[in-house]
C-alpha cells in the first residue's frame, strides 16, 4: 500500500506572525502543500473566510487544508 506523505504548518491562523509581504497563507503555500487550521476546533468558521484563503492559495493547485477537530 503506498500513500501520500505531505508536510506543513500547523495551527494556522493562530501560529502566523503578520508578514510584510503579502498575506501568511501565500508565503505558506509557496513553500509547503498543506496547512492545519487550528482555529477550527473553537469555533465554526465563516465561509467568506475560507474562500479568502483558497484565493490566497490559488497559485499551488495542489495545496490542502486539514481542519483540527
């Protein structure tokens, strides 16, 4: 059986200092293919919000979310 290893942040928003050049989930998705939102075990997140950072990740096709239940 052969699976898919992917490597990343994690806890994202709430792990992401304020960059000075464009938005944390550009410089995230320039350099890993997936990020772990950790925000989403507090609370139900906004879907404007989620649409916000698929735009924000549009430049690699093969970048993922994974939501911390």
């Amino acid at each position: 059986m052969r699976g898919d290893v992917f490597c990343g942040s994690s806890d994202f928003p709430s792990a992401v200092t304020k960059q000075r050049h464009g938005h944390p989930l550009e410089q995230i998705a320039s350099r890993f293919d997936v990020v772990e939102i950790g925000s989403s075990f507090e609370q139900h997140l906004k879907p404007e919000l989620t649409r916000l950072w698929v735009r924000k990740t549009a430049a690699n096709p093969s970048f993922l979310f994974t939501a911390k239940l």
